[in-house]
C-alpha cells in the first residue's frame, strides 16, 4: 500500500514495525461541545484509513484519547481551558461536560459508520502516566521548572520543527486574542507540561504531583497515552492538518526525548473542512453539527458520502447545495446496489478482476474518490447482479456507506429517479412501436421488485 507521511512529504510503501501488524494512534475529541462536520470529516477519512488497512489484511490496534483537561482555546499555552469554558456555558461541572459531550461524540460516529477505536481513553484516566513521563524528561534535562509549572526546553533538541514545510494558514495555532506572553518560559516556543500556577482562579480538576497541586498541559497526554497502549514504535498518527503544529510536533519532542529513539513513522494529516466563507467554527454563524444537518433531512451516510468523494489531502469546501447533490447522488446509487439480485454463483474471474481494481484504488494514499468510481464501474460492466452484488459489498467493507441496504422508507416512497428515467424509456419503446424493448425494460424492473402500473395519465410504479 502507498501512503503520503507528512513528516517526509512523500508518498511511500508503507512499512510496519512489525510484519502486518499497524498500531495506531488519533487525537480524539476535545469534549467540550459537539463535534463540527469539520471535526467529523477528520475521524471519516481516519475511518476510512483504517478499514483500507483491515480490508488489505493488516492487523490494526488503534488507540483515541478523549480530551478533558489541558486544552485550552489557543494551542500555545494560552487563552482560556476549553473545559472550563464548556461548563461555565452550560452551568455543570467539567466531568458532566465531558460526559455529555463523550457521548454524543460516540453517537456522531455511529451514525457516521465510524468504527470505534479499540482503545478509547480519556486524559483524566492517566495522570500518574503523565506525571512519570514528566518526571523523566526533567530527569534527563529536557524539561525545567518555572513558576510553579514544567515546560519543555525545546533549545535541547537539534530539530523542532520536524514538519517543515507547512504553508502559513495550516500552521495557525488558534485563537490568539487576550493572549499575555507567558514570562516564564525560556523559548517562547517551550510548552507546559504541567501547570501548577493556573491562569484561572476557579480551574475545576486538580492532581497532586511532585511540583504541587495542579494539571497537565495537553500534549503530553497524547504522548503518553499512545505510549502506554501501542509501545514504544508506532506505526501512524492521525489527526487534522492544524494538529501538526504545535501539537504533533511537541508530541514527536517530548516522546522522542522520553524514549531517546525514534516514535512514530507515518503522519497522517487531514485537510480541513471549510465554508464557503472560511474556517469552520463553533462560535461563529452556523454550528454545522450532525444534529443540525439530520434535522435538515440530511442523511448522516450522505455526509459520509460527500467527504469519500474526494481525498483527505484536499481542502474540502462545505455548502448544502453541494450535500443535496452528494445526498441525490448516494441514495441513486444505494437504490442501485441494493436492488441487485442476490444469488449464490458468482463469476470468480469478474470479481477478482474488478476487486484488483479496487485494491488499486484504495491503496493508493486512501483514493476513496476513485473507490467510489469502482462502484459505479462494478454496476456499469457486464458481469451478472449475484457478482456485482458480491463485489459492492465486498468494497463497502471500506467505503461502510450501507450500499447494499434498501433505502430509508421516506426515500423509497419518493420517486427513485433511476427507475422514472426506465420508465420514460419504456414509453420511447412503445411510442417506437420497439414492443420488445418495452417489455424488456418491463421484466427487468419486475425482476427488481418494481411493478409498472399503466394509467390513463402514464405510467407509475410500485414495489412488491
Ligand atoms: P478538537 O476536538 O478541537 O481537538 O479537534 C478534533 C479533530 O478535528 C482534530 O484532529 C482536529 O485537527 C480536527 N479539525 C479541527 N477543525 C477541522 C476542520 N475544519 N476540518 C477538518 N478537521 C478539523
Ligand atoms: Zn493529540
């Protein structure tokens, strides 16, 4: 399998640790709020990532952390904790934010069809964890105390900046308003590692710790969580773009100082989801969330669809004219799949053949785009309907769009659009006098359960 590293810039082999086995780390959630569709696209394409990876025979561990502590609003250190603001908007407590927020992270995803990690862990679960890999990087000199909290020394490492290359826009590190240079770092670009001396009075979750009552600081977490289930090589790291700095690359300094070699091989970094008026936010204009395109009739698999065709390295612009047709288009093609006939022979030759294609598709740095034109190709040739049916859902394994389920029941009441277009066909025939096409078309629409009712004002259809 080809896939690009954005530590390289290249796409390459990709090679594991270990043979066949991946293991796997995401940034999960900061649960104070919904998840955007922005954020959503990020864990679909990771999604999409991992089942390439099950479908072409690998064994995957992958590990989320849940962020519910130490991040705050800017990713440098400042600006407000992101928990704390949650549940101040909502007068509850930090772990009641979490909680809620956890939760219809979980839901989001099931409706998404994004599988759950096998290891899903929230931050507040591993302090000790934090803590002994602090007191290491302290140890060996890579981390100093001052002001009552830990920072990392980033002069002590001969590359920082390990992703180079990324233009200006990606590398925005958030919210910077309000933001007072934090005097007791030696670099500007040291990060804390632990806070002691909280900027807020009123900071809810504290842990005692050899430099007094306080918090970790929210890289850390990722390093030592992805440490504790995966070892000490992972194979991949996911997250979105903005991820890559500052908190990939504090991830890569702190573990790599802690481990003293080399941690993870493969980045993984995908584009953001915007509008067409910018970057996607939660507090500006609309709070494009799940629940509100459900609301809006959209089908969560039509977001999925919308975000498969095309690849996690393009910026993705969103608007709902663009999700109509993505929504038109995904339920044509599932009323297509879905009405195929089963049946227990199937032409082996045709398969394997098509399946290669598909391999090929999706094994090229997750192409999910040209995975989706596979589908299309399947039902275009010539094979038989028990073979294409085999092939669709062999594929969907991946793509996980439900391809192969009847449509929803408020859309097989609509008119399928791909049957009118057969029907107006039909009535071409007969008005040809071409009888044998029109009952031709006639019996392959009974085939598929669809009975043509002739009435003086045309032709409609029902099913059986
Ligand atoms: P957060 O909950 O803020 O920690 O973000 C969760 C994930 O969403 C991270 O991997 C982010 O990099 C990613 N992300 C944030 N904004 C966007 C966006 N507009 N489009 C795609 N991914 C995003
Ligand atoms: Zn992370």
């Amino acid at each position: 399998m080809k896939l690009y590293n954005s530590l390289t810039h290249t796409k390459d082999e990709f090679v594991t640790n270990e043979p066949g086995k991946v293991k796997m780390y995401t940034c999960g959630p900061t649960v104070y709020h919904f998840a955007h569709i922005g954020n959503l696209r990020t864990y679909i394409m990771e999604d999409a990532l991992v089942r390439t990876l099950e479908y072409l025979g690998y064994d995957v561990l992958r590990v989320m952390n849940i962020t519910d502590v130490g991040h705050l609003t800017g990713d440098s250190d400042d600006g407000e904790d992101k928990m704390l603001k949650g549940a101040k908007r909502e007068h509850k407590t930090v772990m009641e934010i979490a909680k809620f927020y956890t939760d219809a992270f979980m839901k989001d995803c099931e409706a998404l069809n994004i599988k759950r990690a096998d290891i899903v862990q929230p931050a507040t679960g591993c302090i000790r964890e934090f803590i002994k890999m602090i007191k290491k990087l302290l140890d060996g000199g890579y981390a100093y105390v001052s002001g009552g909290n830990v920072y990392f020394d980033i002069s002590k490492l001969d590359k920082y900046y390990v992703f180079g290359e990324h233009d200006a826009e990606n590398l925005e590190v958030g919210v910077r308003d309000g933001v007072e240079e934090d005097t007791f770092k030696r670099n500007p670009a040291d990060f804390a590692l632990w806070f002691t001396k909280s900027k807020f009075e009123d900071q809810e979750l504290k842990w005692g710790s050899p430099w007094g009552m306080g918090y970790p600081g929210w890289h850390i977490e990722c390093s030592a969580i992805s440490i504790k289930y995966c070892g000490e090589r992972l194979d991949i790291h996911c997250g979105g773009i903005d991820n890559a700095f500052p908190h990939h690359t504090n991830e890569i300094a702190q573990s790599e100082a802690y481990l003293g070699h080399k941690w993870c091989n493969w980045w993984f970094h995908v584009l953001h989801l915007n509008t067409a008026s910018g970057k996607m936010s939660k507090s500006k204009g609309e709070f494009l969330i799940l629940d509100l395109l459900k609301e809006k009739g959209y089908d969560p698999l039509a977001y999925r669809f919308f975000c498969l065709q095309s690849h996690y390295r393009k910026p993705l612009v969103f608007s709902y004219e663009a999700l109509d047709n993505a929504q038109t288009a995904y339920y044509k093609l599932r009323s297509k799949c879905s009405s195929l006939a089963d049946g227990e022979e199937i032409d082996s030759e045709a398969f394997e053949r098509m399946k290669a294609d598909f391999c090929e598709a999706i094994g090229n740095d997750v192409n999910t785009s040209l995975a989706i034109t596979c589908v299309y190709d399947v039902l275009k040739s010539e094979t038989d309907d028990a073979t294409k049916k085999a092939l669709i859902k062999d594929f969907d394994r991946v793509l996980a769009l439900d391809l192969t389920e009847p449509l929803p029941e408020k859309e097989k009441e609509a008119d399928d659009p791909e049957i009118l277009e057969q029907i107006a066909l039909r009535a071409a025939a007969k008005k040809d006098k071409n009888y044998g096409e029109a009952d031709r078309i006639r019996n392959e629409l009974a085939a598929r359960g669809i009975i043509l009712v002739d009435t003086p004002q045309g032709t409609t259809y029902k099913r059986t």
